[in-house]
C-alpha cells in the first residue's frame, strides 16, 4: 500500500483494452460445476450458512460466477454476484495495492523508516529499533508488532476506542524487524492511517478513487458503501440470527467489502491480466507485491513452503502448483480468495457467516479442480508444521521472567516438565495482583512455541466475567524465550478481542 517508488517506464505499463467488465455476461463454459453447486446448495439447506458467491476466472476471463442463498435472510433478498459481502482479513491484499499505488506514485517509499509517515502516532519498543521498522516489514507482517483485533458491536461502537488510542496501547514491537513474521491488524492499521495521511484523502476515499474505479471495482467499498445502489449482505450467527453492527477500530486489516464479481477484476490486475488505458501498477510493482523481498523472516505457519510476500500468503508448492491466497474471518464473515499465476486462474467464495472458512476453501479449490483436474491441494493447516512438546531438551526446566502490563511488571515463571505438560505462575502479592496458575499443553515449531490455558490478567481492558484464553507465541533465541501473552475473548455478541502484552524468560539454571 505505501511505498515510494517512481518507476513509470513504458516498457512495465499493462497494454491498453478491457478484460472483463461488470456489464458483461460471463461466456458459456463446456466446465461442470453442478457437483459444487450441489455442495454449496447442500450447506444452505442445513443451515450451516445464509448464503455463498463464488466465481472464477482463467486467462481474464469470467469462467464462472454464481450465487446462493440469502443476502437478507429477513427480506427474503437473494445473493448476487455483485452483492458485497464483508471480507474481513482479504482486506488485506487490497490495501497493500493501494499503498503500493501510494509507492509508485512517489508519495512513499516502502523501503523507508514507517516511523516518518506515522505521525503523530509514537513507535515503543521492547525489542529492536523501531526506527528501524519500514512499511515493507509492515506489508509482510515482519515489523514486530504482535497480533491483536477489537470489535465493538451495536451500542458498543460509541464507546470504542479508535485507532490511534489503540496502538498508543498496544503498537508496541516485540520483537527486531525482520525476525518473526507474525500476523499483525495493527500493522495493516497503520498502513491504512499511513495512506490517508500521504494521500490527503480518507482512507475510503483514496482506495475508491485509485483502487476500485480503476479496476471497475463497483460494488467495493470501506466501511460503508459510497451509493445507495451498491447491495450489502447481512452479517449473521452460526446460529443464523443477524448481528448487530460490528465496528474494528483497523480498517486496512479488514473493513473492505466486494462482490465475487469484483475480486475477479481485482485478481486480473495481479495476474497481470487486467488490460486498462491507465495501469495503476507497473509489472515491477506487482513482481514486488509477489516477493518477499529475500525476507529471511522466521515464518513458523502453514508448513515450510509457505512465506507471506506484500499482503499476500505465498505458497512454492500447492498441489503442484505456485499460489497466492488470502482468507479472512470475523463475525458475520468468512472469505476466500486464491490466485494461480502461472495458470491465470483466480478463484474466490465467501459467505455472511464466521467460522465457515475450510468451507469456502473446499468450495473454491473444487471449482479449480473443474478446470485445473491435476490440481491437488492439501488442506491449509496454519500449524503443520507444528509439533506436540513432549521432551525437547532445548525447552526442558524452569524459565522465568515477567509479564509486562502497560507499565506493571509481572513477575511469571514457565516450567516445560518432562511428559509435555507446562506449568506457568504469574504475580504475587508486592504487584498488588492475586498470584495464578496453570498447567497446560504447548506445541514446538523449532524456535517458535504455543500454547493456550484459561485466565485472565490485571489489565483494565479486560472484561472478567466473559470466559477467556491466555495464548502465549514465543520465540526461544538460546536461552531467552520472548513475545507475547494475548488476553482472548471470543464467542459473544457483545465483546470480542485480542490484546497482546510483552513476555520475556530466562532460563533458571539454578536448578
């Protein structure tokens, strides 16, 4: 999304004409997709969803799109494909385009300091430079920041903390540049504020008028549609009722909505199949969007083929195949959009429901299958590449350390014990917060550790009587063992978050 760079040779620019417009029809395809139809159909007799779009293109063509179910359950509104549906963490694709527009117009450079283009907005550090942290490293979820979301719903939304007031909380790196890639909405936030703050625009507005209508993306939007002519799909339950409107305080990470229809055109632009009289990114730029850059970045999800380039998962070995995809997933929101390069395919599917998404990447790799039969995709397991602990030396004994809570320091001691079980103790009476423990499991991924247990902390963000996760992903860098423990509240209607705060051991050679 925000870079600075000025490459505008002729020789890079997409050639002039139209792929596909939202006029035009579909051609007719001698493809059978009855069998997924019948899938999709199958799901929305069972209650499991209000209703799905999907579509695929090959070459710049619409092969196939269609649409399923309800958009309005309550108004008996059928779904189009050019309803738009929230996408949640797709968004996040989109907005790196638009910062790289921001690049390739000069506006801003990738490669330099994000800490310049954030003011007012002030970088802390508990590792690491943070001068040092560019928007690249923003871009691949490298800069250290730790995960984290917020959502406010109906009332709640006037109460909500903004942005800025959020990462004055928690925008806090964790980790060195470059070291970790961990999924971060904060970053992408910033990149949203980042590009409102360069361009002179709202953040809505600069992506309408240099993303969505160049690409005659017309039923896309941030946050709210700019026409009252553009459908928006209800948000729903898993329990089918309708959800009250939800407000996410990090608009880059996940307040676009499209239509199916719309992430074809959007896909044909990084397939490079996309033909317009005004190109607003140059092949190189794309090329940049695809690469990690030479990222050296421990990535520790989805398995050992698996890096993330500019907004982008990257995948060197899918079924055969090179892939780019991104998902996304939040209350009344389940998304799924994949390109194969090589192939000129994209393929997308979603659905107005949360929790849906090994739904909407069987329907989407299945629709591939009908025109990719080689195609052969082993499910996404974000931790394959993870393993039970059990008795790995590099772990085994006490560590201890403390937990740092806004400016509270919390003393914490974590025991890996032969057999697998953990054990961690965190705070004592000269803190003023009543000492708690845990025993619980963990996974390894050579350096990178989880593991999750029930509690809560002594911060007064924290809503104490919902239920709650503690997860912590650390880092063990010899024998420092580093990153974060998040406070999780999830399956409510009223109060949903992740905040993320500092942890830092050491191991306990005494014993």
């Amino acid at each position: 999304m925000r870079t600075k760079s000025i490459v505008l040779t002729v020789c890079l620019c997409f050639q002039p004409s139209i792929a596909f417009r939202q006029s035009e029809a579909p051609p007719k395809s001698s493809y059978d997709f009855s069998a997924v139809e019948n899938r999709i159909q199958q799901a929305i007799a069972q209650k499991e969803i209000p209703s799905m779009v999907v579509a695929i293109s090959k070459e710049g063509r619409i092969i196939y799109e269609g649409a399923f179910g309800y958009a309005d359950i309550e108004g008996k509104v059928p779904a189009t494909v050019n309803t738009a549906y929230r996408l949640a963490s797709l968004s996040k694709p989109i907005t790196a385009t638009g910062l790289m527009v921001l690049h390739q117009q000069g506006a801003v450079n990738i490669d330099a300091s994000a800490e310049q283009f954030a003011k007012p907005l002030r970088f802390r550090s508990f590792a690491g430079n943070p001068s040092g942290v560019t928007l690249r490293h923003l871009l691949s979820h490298t800069s250290g920041l730790s995960s984290y979301f917020q959502y406010a719903f109906g009332d709640e939304q006037a109460t909500a903390p903004d942005f800025e007031a959020a990462f004055s909380r928690y925008g806090t790196f964790f980790h060195p540049a470059g070291v970790l890639t961990e999924y971060s909405n904060l970053g992408y936030g910033l990149i949203g504020l980042v590009i409102a703050g360069r361009s002179g625009k709202t953040f809505s507005n600069f992506m309408k008028t240099e993303v969505f209508d160049p690409l005659e993306m017309r039923n896309s939007f941030v946050a709210r549609p700019t026409s009252s002519s553009v459908q928006v799909a209800r948000t729903y339950g898993n329990d089918l009722k309708l959800l009250p409107d939800l407000y996410n305080n990090t608009e880059g990470a996940g307040n676009l909505y499209s239509s199916a229809h719309d992430l074809m055109l959007f896909s044909a632009l990084h397939l490079g199949t996309a033909r317009m009289q005004k190109p607003i990114l140059t092949r190189e730029n794309i090329e940049r969007i695809r690469n990690s850059g030479g990222s050296t970045a421990f990535n520790p999800l989805f398995g050992p083929s698996t890096s993330y380039g500019l907004g982008w998962y990257m995948r060197s070995d899918d079924g055969g195949y090179k892939t780019m995809w991104h998902e996304g997933g939040m209350p009344g929101a389940s998304s799924f959009l994949k390109l194969i390069p090589d192939e000129k395919i994209a393929v997308t599917a979603i659905t107005n429901v949360a929790d849906k998404n090994d739904l909407v990447e069987t329907v989407a790799n299945e629709l591939i299958k009908v025109v990719l039969p080689s195609y052969g995709p082993e499910p996404l397991n974000a931790t394959a590449s993870y393993k039970p602990f059990k008795d790995q030396s590099d772990y085994l004994g006490k560590w201890t350390g403390a937990i740092y809570i806004q400016d509270r320091k919390l003393p914490c001691s974590l025991t890996f014990q032969a057999g697998g079980e953990l054990h961690i103790v965190y705070g004592d009476s000269r803190s003023g917060a009543k000492s708690q423990e845990a025993t619980f499991k963990g996974m390894i991924n050579h350096k990178s550790f989880m593991g999750s247990f029930a509690g809560t902390l002594p911060s007064d963000d924290l809503q104490q009587n919902p239920p709650q996760l503690l997860v912590l992903h650390l880092i063990r860098e010899g024998n420092i063992l580093s990153g974060r423990i998040a406070a999780y509240c999830g399956g409510t209607s009223k109060v949903q978050y992740l905040y993320p705060f500092y942890i830092r051991l050491e191991r306990d050679n005494s014993h």
